[in-house]
C-alpha cells in the first residue's frame, strides 16, 4: 500500500508560456499590431486557463439531446444542448472571433491576430469554434454575393453580444464533397423566397440560427453547375422550426458537445443568395475561410497537450530521473515540437495571404492554393501529434477523465470537414490549371529565400532540391500525382517558412532553438533520416517553450 499521488499537469496561459506561439506571432505583426493585439491574447489565454477548460468537460459531458415529441405527442423537434456550450460560443463572439475581420482593426494582418485568438481559445475548447467558422463564412460569403442580404444580415453575424451563428448545409446521402449530386429540390412560391425539399444528411451547428444550403430549382441542369445557393432561418417568428424536421443527431467519434443533426426539408422556406445559379462558386468563398479555421484547429489542440505533456515532464519521474532529465523524451518532445512549429508557420502566413486576398492586395492564385494546402498539412499533422502527445502520459493518457483522450478525438474531424486530404489534393490540382497559382507559389518561396540569402542564410540543399522537383511536377501533375504533390507543396512551403523562423529567432532572441526545429522537420520531411541535433539542443527545443516567453 502507498500514498503515492501522481501531481497532475497544470495549465498555463499560452500566450506566455508557448514560445512558438509568442514567436510566431511576434514575428508576423508589424511591432505596433503586436502591441496593441497582446492584451486580446493574455485574455483569450487566461479564459483558456481559468475558464474554458470547466465549460468545455460539461459540455462534453452533457452531450446534445433530441426530444422528437413534447408529452402530449406533439411533434417538437426539441434539441437540448448543456447551457456550457451556449456560454463557450458566447465566449467566442464576444472575443470577436467572427467579429474581427469585419471590425479589421488591424488592416491585412487582422486574420492573423484572428489566428492566434483561435488558437488558444479552441486548443481547450470542445469545438465550439464550429458554429463560429461558419458564421465567420457566412459573413464573408454574403459580403461578396448579396448586398441586400449582406445589410440584413451580416450585422447579427458579427455582433459581439448577442449574435446569430449559421450553420452550413451541403452534405446529403448522395455526396458529400460531391456536391454535383444534391438532391435537395428547390421550387418558388410566387413571392420571392423558394422552399426546399429533401434531406440533409449532416448538418452542423444545427441550433444556429440560420445556415446557407445548397438546392437544385427543379428545372435547373444535372450536376454541380445546377445548384444555387440559399438563405434559411432555421425557425419562424414564434421559435417553431421553418418546415424542418430533426431525423436524428449524429453519434460521432469526436465533437461530442456540437449539435450535429440529419435533417428533412419539408418546404422549408429560403431565399437564394444572389440570385440562382453558380450556387457552388459562391460557396467556395465560404470553404476557403471554413479550410482556414480547420486549419487552425488542429495546431489548437496540439499546443494544448504540449502544454500539458512539458508540465507533466516536470513533475513525472522514472527510473529515479524527471522526464525532462531524460535525452530520449527530450528528443521525443522536440520532434513533436518541430511539427507544432512547422505548422503554426504555415496556418498563420495562409491568415496573412487569405487577409491581403480579401483586401485585393495578394499574389494572384497564392491563397487559392494555399487554403487547401494548410487545411490538408495541418489537420494531418495535428493527428500524428496528438497521438505522440497522447502517449507521452502513458496510462493517464488514454483514461477519459484526464480529459486528454477527447482532445485527440476532436482533431480528427479537422480531417473531414470541408474536403478530405484527397478531396483537397484534387483541389490543388484544380487550382494548379491556372498556370499563375503555381507560379506564384514558386516565386513566393524563391522571394522568401532570396531576402534570406540577401542577409546571409543560406537555403538547405534539400528545400533548394524540393523546389526544384515541384517545379518539375507542378506543370504535367495527373490525379495519381495529387496527394504526393500536394503534400510535397506543404511540406516544401514549411521547410522556407520555418528557416525564416530559425533567422528571425536567432537574430532577435539570440535562440538556436528554431535551427533544431528546421533540421528534426527536414529529417522527416525532406531528406533522408540521421540525428540532427545534440541532446542538449534538443532539450531547448523541447522543453524550452514551458517557462514564460520573454520579450
């Protein structure tokens, strides 16, 4: 018998403690936009600290219920969600996470400060963030396509206090990426709206208050050029559904908390988004954000069990030693920490790109493919992550109410929302027929490593060779080239971003850690294996990023 009691990891505020979190951010603002955006940060990681993790374990717990009948038999449809959940999307809002762009107060680098918000409020969270991806689309995608509905709308969208979310409605039995084969029915009523027929077999953030489908009017051509696009509020002025009725709610492996439901369009009442047709085109507008939030979610979650495996670290010990005292968890801790570096680089330059995109400032075709790029690297990456990270607490890791498993379970839906890796990869390759998306690809790298060589880095023989093969792929790429490709782009794209990361790191902190970083991703990434670093500059890496950032 024993009183031996294991100390628990303990939470940190993020902002401080994550050094490639502080850094990634520090390095991408202009000095006045970090300044000014760091309180918004220290608070998002404090409520990340103090206040999330409770609501988002309740909530998790209390998962959604589907009551189809009241007690008189009455069909009500009722959808019961824990008030947790309500409070963590409240949250959200009111840290202008949907907001912030449309406020822009911090011109095109405000999706990235979007970014950072998003990546310490979601890493402890239940995926709340669902709801606010596609209010955050909605947004954008009304913005672009319906002044009428865009004035209407769009100020509930972006409120602070008090705002609508909005759900989005492609999926059905017959396709889900394949949206060419929706066989929701649009027809008019005489009046200017349309009610819609047929089942959508997975809808998110059904307790949204409106949500954007896709229909096709009953006399419109076969195939995704047939659809248009459509506005429905889910409920009439007295809060009885519009015409909808609740099949059932989904079961998932992750995403517990989030009120995910297959729902019957019984004439449900729309109106179309800009007229009918081109339905699929101006959806895109909505994907490119929702792929950018996905994107994020992922390196979300894996700062968080970083955050707890360092900790751990500290307070574990094994055969007489503390983890950290240990080369081989080092080594282990610092690969990880390689991967969560690689792609923050690469989810916040897509912020930066997509941002000067919507302002009409980028490179022609460079956030076109860097959406689908960042989603496919990024949601696949988080996955071996959180797995490692997983394992890293061993038994504890594994035991629900650690709360550590339902992170990884989580990260697998980033995966599959808005277009598998393969659906992505095709995506890529779509967007590679332009021959200016790839050009401006390579030249970005070639600019990017080129102001590197003007101060003195010299590029790795392996990006330089990378850059080389994708030149010579990019242009004559066949589907059976797509996932190869696309993820060679990926991780080519990292590789430069992250031996910028390693010049600024050492020039302005004087910290060789980000050169440990950029040889343990190239081990992996590019070239063949070998041990890049020391034990001692792997330690750095590893458990370096544990104690507060300094300034």
């Amino acid at each position: 018998m024993t009183d031996f009691i294991q100390p628990h990891p303990e939470l940190s505020n993020r902002f401080a403690s994550d050094r490639t979190l502080h850094h990634t951010l520090e390095r991408l603002l202009p000095a006045e936009v970090f300044a000014d955006a760091s309180p918004l940060f220290q608070r998002m990681g404090e409520r990340a600290m103090q206040e999330i993790p409770a609501l988002a374990a309740t909530a998790e717990h209390n998962v959604p219920r589907h009551e189809p009948f009241d007690a008189w038999g009455r069909r009500v449809d009722r959808i019961e969600v824990d008030p947790a959940w309500h409070r963590l999307v409240d949250i959200g809002l009111e840290e202008g996470l949907v907001a912030l762009p449309y406020e822009n107060p911090y011109g095109e680098f405000t999706r990235v400060v979007q970014a950072g918000l998003v990546n310490l409020y979601d890493g402890a969270g239940a995926v709340a963030s669902c709801p606010l991806v596609m209010t955050d689309g909605a947004a954008r995608l009304l913005t672009l396509h319906d002044e009428a509905l865009a004035a209407r709308y769009k100020p509930k969208l972006t409120a602070r206090q008090g705002g609508w979310t909005s759900g989005q409605w492609m999926t059905e039995k017959e396709g889900g990426s394949d949206v060419g084969q929706t066989s929701t029915v649009a027809r008019p009523r005489g009046d200017g709206t349309w009610s819609l027929h047929g089942t959508k077999w997975f809808t998110s953030a059904t307790t949204s208050q409106m949500a954007l489908a896709l229909a096709r009017p009953e006399d419109a051509v076969p195939g995704s050029r047939g659809l248009s696009l459509f506005l429905v509020e889910l409920r009439r002025p007295d809060g009885s559904w519009n015409h909808i009725a609740v099949r059932r709610l989904k079961d998932k492996l992750g995403t517990r908390a989030l009120p995910t439901a297959e729902l019957e369009l019984e004439g449900t009442v729309a109106v179309p988004v800009g007229g009918i047709d081109r339905g699929v085109a101006k959806i895109g507008d909505l994907l490119n954000v929702a792929r950018l939030w996905a994107s994020w979610g992922g390196p979300a979650g894996v700062g968080h069990l970083l955050m707890l495996a360092r900790d751990y670290a500290t307070r574990r010990r094994v055969f007489g030693q503390l983890l950290t005292e240990k080369p081989l968890h080092a080594q282990w801790i610092a690969r990880i920490t390689a991967e969560y570096e690689a792609m923050l680089a690469l989810n916040f330059e897509t912020a930066l790109a997509l941002n000067r995109h919507e302002r009409g400032t980028g490179a022609p075709g460079l956030a076109r493919l860097l959406a689908p790029l960042t989603k496919l690297a990024c949601a696949r990456q988080s996955i071996w992550a959180a797995s490692e990270l997983v394992e890293s607490f061993g038994g504890a890791g594994y035991v629900e109410d650690t709360g550590i498993p339902r992170v990884l379970r989580n990260l697998h839906v980033h995966c599959i929302w808005e277009g598998t890796t393969s659906v992505l990869a095709h995506d890529v390759l779509r967007a590679l027929r332009a021959p200016e998306a790839g050009e401006a690809f390579l030249a970005d790298i070639d600019g990017r490593l080129s102001t590197l060589a003007g101060h003195g880095t010299r590029a790795p023989d392996a990006i330089v060779h990378a850059r080389r093969m994708l030149a010579e792929l990019m242009p004559r790429a066949q589907e059976s080239d797509g996932r190869r490709l696309a993820w060679g782009m990926a991780r080519t794209y990292q590789s430069v971003l992250l031996l910028e990361a390693a010049a600024w790191r050492q020039a302005r902190k004087a910290d060789g850690s980000g050169w440990t970083a950029l040889r343990l991703f190239l081990q992996d990434a590019l070239v063949p294996p070998v041990l890049p670093a020391s034990d001692e500059e792997l330690a750095a890496l590893a458990f370096g990023g544990d104690t507060a950032v300094a300034s």
